[in-house]
C-alpha cells in the first residue's frame, strides 16, 4: 500500500472517531451510523497497520523499481 493512501485512511479513520457521541445527537438512525462506522474504522484502521508492517519487511518492491527506473546521472 502506498504510504499516501495509507495516510489518508488514517486521516479518514481519525475523523470517524472524532464524531460525536450519538447521546449528543439523539438520533436513531445516527446511533446506527456512528455504530457501524466506529467498526469499520477500526477494521480499516488495521489493515493498514498490518500492511504497513508487512511492507516495512518487504523491500522487494524497492529492488524492483531500482531495477526498471534508469540510473539517474550526477
């Protein structure tokens, strides 16, 4: 995953859980929206964890680019 879109699911997730607690907005649809969204920002917030991590072990996609992008000269 690239570190830009993995950014902005972070920025998207912190947002999510910024949101206001369904009691101040006494809604039922709300509460069900903000249930629901809670969870999949957790589970969007661990995948990109995961990927992260497995990325950060994982420096074959570096070598391949190395290989195919032209020497720059100096």
């Amino acid at each position: 995953m690239r570190k830009k879109a993995s950014d902005i699911i972070v920025d998207l997730v912190s947002s999510l859980q910024g949101a206001p607690y369904p009691s101040t907005i006494n809604n039922e649809l709300y509460t069900i929206w903000y249930e629901h969204a809670q969870i999949a920002a957790q589970e969007a917030l661990h995948f990109v964890e995961r990927k992260r991590a497995k990325e950060a072990k994982d420096t074959s996609l570096d070598a391949m680019v190395e290989q195919v992008q032209p020497k720059q000269k100096k």
